[in-house]
C-alpha cells in the first residue's frame, strides 16, 4: 500500500503538487492523468524519490520513504519510461538481468528469469536474448523495458508514459500484456498518461489532476458516470462513456420505479392498477419485493373469474438481468429470448427495476442526439 499525505512539492518558489492524499491499494493499478504540468511525473517520481517533497509524507505499507535506503528501495521498485532506456553496449539478456547481476543473484538463476520474462513479454529468448538493442524496433525495446523492470519480481512498478510514442497497434498489444501482468500477478502499478482511452483500458482507479492538485481519485466507472466537476467532465469528454458499453449498468438505464403488486391481489384489482397506470402488465413482487411473476392483460382477459388472485395466473418462470449486467448483456439477452422487457434485480432476488425496448431505444435516441448538438456547438 502507497499513501501520500499532505504532500505538497516546490521547484524554484514554484508550487508543482498541493497538499496530495490518496492511498493505492496493493495489487492496484492506478493511471495518474491530466494536462500538461499538472504534476503527474513529479509525483510518480516522488514514489522512488528521483524527487523528495517539500512537506508530508510518502509511505509504503506503513513505512515513511523518506527514512529508507535509496538505493535499496530503487532496486526493489520497477521503473518503465517512455523511450525505454536500454544500455546499447550490452545485449538484450544483459540489459534485463543487470540489476540481478548487481544484486549477485546466481547466474543460472539470472538466466532462467530472463528467458522467463521474454517470454512473459512476448520476444522469444532465442530470437532475443542475445541482439543489441538498436536491432529492435520501439515496440520490442519497450518490452524489454517492461521485462527489465520485473527482474528483481518488485511488488510496485512505476511506468511514465512508456508506450506514448508507439503506433497504435504496438500500443494495444503493450497495453494487453501489462493488464494481464497485472491481473495474474498482482503487481502494484502507478502509471503516467496523458491518454483517456489508455487508462480507462487499463485502471483500477484513475487519479485526475490540475495545477498540482487532485481533482478526482476513483474508479474509471465513477469518473464516467460521476464527474466530480466541469473540469473532469470536460477533460474526460461528455459522451466518452458510450464508447465504453460494458461501463453502462443494468442500473444506469432501468426504469427505477416500474408497475408493480403483490400476488394477493385480484385480477379486478390489477385491471384497475392496469388503467390507472396506462400500462399492460404488472411485475409481481412479495412483501419483501422480491420478484415472484408477472400478469399480463392477456392472462387476466382469459380469466373470467375476477375474483381469482392475480398469485394463481401469472407467470413465474421469468428472464431476469442483474444491476450490474452491462447494456451489453442486457441487448444481448432481449434479442436471443426475443422478448420485448426484462426485470432488474438485485444480488438478493429484489426487484430494482425494469428494461423495455422502449425505453432503451429512448436512451439510446437522447444520446444520438446529445452528440448530435456537441457536434454542432
């Protein structure tokens, strides 16, 4: 765990951060994001202490940084930068086991771990291990870079914009490898960008910054969903989160109060629900509302006896979507069952609310026109 507090650092008389609090979790990866000059490397760098702060404190599970053995804490600690800093005199295999090297892990051990982090990065070791790097491209070499920084397995990586300057494919393909790092290996990762898309792609939490201060610090559904202020909604971009379907929730576009009644109502009750509510169904919930059914106009028009209670006919056996199913899911499940509505419910079975054609094909319409207007302002 990484805790910054009231760390605030000057250069020259000049504020560069203000009085930052925030903690990353262990296992985390958290992007730091936002305009030039807002201190996104200066407090990367602090977390290895190429800089120091001015005032507060930066720790790591508990411990004061400060008060560590700079080199030990370096050596511990993976560093990814942009143009990935290979020595040219030594080979591929030498550039990664260096610090191994220095730290006088055996040889065999040196040489086992290489070929196991070029594989892991994607560069066959036969083809690799022993070329120069100037007989890489930009992709590879950053690969190497990532590679180098696992040798010495450090449970925190810092990594300052390092695929910035690769082409998009090299850049998607560097992207996936260090997310799957990260999900198989738990690394913590703090990792500088100026790209919305890429930390979106890869972020358990994004940390948006301006002038030196923390505007925002959550996660990348939050920031979509929840912008704290003009400034993140205009930086993240008003409709960014429909370029990003799977953020959307059941939740986030359910009718959150839908028609609804208890099972021991008569059918002459329901029609008058029915009338009074201009519609042609009606969800059965119990008195705890978790959901039981559904009665249909239908159903109640073939029952002549209206004094049956609406728990004997209506139906039980119903497709459901859960709060947290993307739109995505929800899309998906209304054309595979060819169904016109689907109820939402919670982890406890509880009705939360209701999806109908209609009222997706309504979101789906304001948001076309939403763009529509952006574009034309």
């Amino acid at each position: 765990m990484i805790q910054f507090k009231n760390v605030s650092k000057s250069i020259n008389g000049k504020a560069i951060l203000k009085d930052i609090n925030i903690t990353i979790e262990k296992g985390q990866l958290v992007v730091f994001i936002g305009p030039s000059g807002c201190g996104k490397t200066t407090t990367l760098k602090m977390i290895n202490k190429l800089l120091t702060p001015t005032s507060g404190d930066i720790l790591i599970n508990g411990d004061k940084i400060g008060e560590k053995n700079t080199i030990k804490l370096r050596r511990n600690m993976g560093y990814v930068i942009q143009q990935a800093g290979l020595l040219p005199h030594l080979t591929i295999g030498e550039n990664i086991g260096l610090i191994a090297s220095i730290e006088k892990m055996p040889k065999d051990k040196i040489k086992n771990k290489i070929v196991e982090l070029l594989n892991l990065v994607g560069l066959n070791p036969d083809d690799y291990i022993n070329k120069y790097p100037k007989q890489l491209s930009g992709g590879q070499q950053q690969r190497v870079g990532v590679a180098r920084a696992l040798v010495m397995d450090p449970d925190v990586i810092l990594m300052d914009e390092p695929f910035s300057a690769l082409d998009p494919i090299t850049k998607t393909q560097l992207q996936d490898e260090i997310f799957n790092i990260q999900e198989n290996f738990k690394k913590t990762i703090i990792f500088v960008t100026h790209d919305m898309d890429e930390a979106l792609k890869l972020a358990d939490k994004i940390c948006i910054l301006d002038a030196g201060s923390v505007v925002q610090f959550d996660t990348p559904e939050e920031i979509l969903k929840n912008p704290i202020n003009d400034f993140v909604r205009d930086f993240v971009g008003k409709n960014r989160i429909w370029n990003q379907p799977e953020l959307i929730k059941a939740q986030d576009i359910m009718i959150e109060m839908p028609i609804k009644s208890v099972g021991e109502r008569t059918i002459l009750q329901a029609i008058e629900i029915m009338k009074s509510s201009h519609v042609d169904s009606l969800l059965v919930v119990d008195k705890s509302n978790l959901l039981c059914g559904l009665v249909t106009l239908k159903q109640i028009r073939s029952n002549p006896d209206k004094s049956k209670k609406i728990k004997d006919i209506m139906e039980k056996n119903l497709i459901t979507v859960n709060n947290e199913d993307s739109i995505i899911d929800v899309l998906e499940i209304i054309k595979k069952e060819n169904i016109s509505f689907v109820p939402v419910i919670d982890e406890n079975l509880k009705l939360s609310g209701l999806i109908t054609k209609s009222s997706l094909l309504s979101i789906l319409s304001n948001q076309f026109i939403d763009e529509e207007v952006d574009d034309n302002e």
